[in-house]
C-alpha cells in the first residue's frame, strides 16, 4: 500500500468517524455505556472495556475487508477488468462524499439498518444485559455488522486491493482510525454531538473522500488506456 493511501484512509476515517460514525453508532455506545458500565468500575476497567468494544468492531471489519479484497483478487483478472473496477470504486466514493455533504441521497439508500431484525435485537439485548467485560467484545463484533455507508467506503477500498490480507489490514487501519471519536463519546456523552463540531468533520471528511474517489478513478483510466501498466497488486 502508498504512503498516500494510507494517510487518506486515516484522514477520512478519523474525521468522518467524528461526524457520521458518531451520528451512526453513537446511540449504541451511549446505551452501553449507561448500561454496561459500573459507576463503581475504576477508570482502568471502564477504558478495557471501551477498547474491547473497538477491538470487537474492528474485528468484524477486518474479517469483512479479508472477504472483499479476495473477491477483489478474483475480479480483476486483467488491466481491462481492473480499470474497471476501479472506476466504479472511484465513482461510487465521490457519492459517498457527495452524500456526506448532504448533496444525494446515497447513503440512505445503503444504510437499510438491520437492527429491527430478531436475531440483532435478542443478542444485543443479551449483551447489554451481560456483566461480562468480553461481551463489550461481542457487542462490538455485533455493531460492526449493521449497515454503514461509510464502512462501505472502506469496503470497497478493500475490495480494490485484490488481497485478503492487504483488505483486512485497509479495514484494521479504518477501525482503528474511528477509535478515538468512539473512545471519546463513551467517556464524554454528548461531547462531539454538537452540530458545529459534526459538520465540520462531516464536510472536511466528505471533501476527502471525493478527492480519493477521484484518485482511484484516474488509476482506473490509466490502467484502461497504458496497456504496459502492471496489473492492480495492492497498488491503493
């Protein structure tokens, strides 16, 4: 992976997760953290148990970037089949980013929540209910399984690798980068709702996603138009 890719993914991850992933998930860390966590719990035990959470989430999303970046590895057989690809990614994160700022309704379209599903909502109200600090781990692999536009970003990004292992360390490097907001919130209730401080994120990170999509677009247009390009190998 670039240098340049890497910070990208940083950058957008650790803005957005301060605008949307709050907005998104922060119902859920709130309810946890009301629920779950011990007035009496030392500071120590209360900060083991936000990361167990994190590392539950980032689980989920290294095990879904491993499956996109193999799928990834069997779609892009050739130049032609990669520049494709890659257009399309391109294309769909200037969405994303044009959704982001409020232009489109793409993410909405994406974020059909499965948390009214039986299945979601019994385990989540086991896991609530539980005492154990691994179910902060548990809860966390759960949550990493709801529908989020913005996880799907990442997913795609990915997907583009055309490698397991470089898709699941593409979502590692995103979860951790979204750490911090979450992290912070669970301390904090409330302290980056405000909505001067969210749409600030929001569009910063927004921005940043439409220059990427624009970058993975134009590496597709070369991949299309230079047939003595190397084929795509973990190039984003």
């Amino acid at each position: 992976m670039e240098t340049i890719s890497i910070l990208t993914i940083i950058s957008i991850a650790f803005l957005g997760s301060f605008g949307h992933c709050v907005g998104m998930c922060g119902g859920i860390v709130i309810a946890y953290s009301s629920t779950k966590i011990r007035s009496e719990w030392s500071k120590q035990t209360q900060t083991i148990a936000h990361l167990l959470y994190s590392f539950g989430r980032i689980t989920t999303y290294m095990i879904l970037g491993a499956l996109f970046g193999l799928v990834g590895g069997v779609v892009t057989f050739d130049n032609l089949t990669s520049g494709i690809f890659l257009l399309i990614t391109g294309f769909m994160m200037v969405l994303v980013g044009l959704s982001l700022l409020g232009k489109i309704k793409f993410l909405t379209m994406l974020e059909h929540s499965c948390s009214k599903s039986s299945f979601y909502q019994k385990t989540f109200k086991s896991l609530l209910g539980s005492d154990s600090l691994f179910s902060f781990y548990l809860l966390g692999m759960l949550n990493g399984l709801l529908p989020c536009g913005f996880v799907y970003v990442f997913a795609i990004t990915a997907a583009s690798t055309g490698s397991a292992f470089w898709g699941a360390i593409v979502m590692l490097i995103f979860g951790l980068s979204t750490i911090p907001a979450l992290f912070s919130l669970g301390f904090f209730v409330g302290l980056f709702k405000q909505s001067n401080l969210r749409d600030l994120f929001i569009k910063l990170a927004s921005i940043l996603v439409i220059a990427f999509g624009i970058y993975i677009a134009y590496i597709g247009y070369e991949y299309l138009t230079d047939p003595t390009k190397t084929i795509l190998n973990c190039h984003i």
